[in-house]
C-alpha cells in the first residue's frame, strides 16, 4: 500500500482533506459539500505551488475549514440557481 508522503500530511492540503473525511465519516459534514470542498482545496493547493505570493498570504486563510465551507456551500448555491 502506497503512503502518502509526508509532505501531504502535514500541508494545509493535506490536513483539510483529513479533517473533511473525517466529518464525512462521522456523518457532520454531507458528502456533496464535501466533494465541493475538496475540489476548491486542491485548486488553492496548485495556486499556491505556481504562485509564491498567494502561498505565503491568503492561501492559509482561505484553506481555513470554515473558510472552506462557506465558499463551498456559496457555490453550491449559486449552482441550484442556475439549475432552476
């Protein structure tokens, strides 16, 4: 079985996606928001690899869980907007 490295681990990347599927599992967090959350994390995570200004400013603020959520749940949203 292949480790993730332990860069991953420890990353802001890393962390959030450890902490979002463990609100899954326990059942505190719905899996389409979740799905949402993790796509957003990986776009900041490759932002913040090709960008060294963002990496070192927003990029943690914006990997924040709850930070994280709101801009999910607000795309979410704004996707059954459009879909109505």
């Amino acid at each position: 079985m292949n480790e993730p490295s332990p860069w991953l681990q420890t990353s802001p990347f890393g962390r959030r996606l450890n902490t979002i599927n463990r609100y899954v599992k326990r059942g505190t967090l719905d899996a389409d928001l979740a799905e949402v959350m993790k796509k957003l994390a990986k776009d900041k995570m490759l932002r913040a690899l090709s960008n060294v200004a963002y990496a070192k400013g927003a990029y943690e603020k914006e990997m924040d869980q709850a930070a994280l959520k709101k801009e999910a749940s607000a795309k979410i949203y704004k996707e059954r907007d459009k879909h109505e």
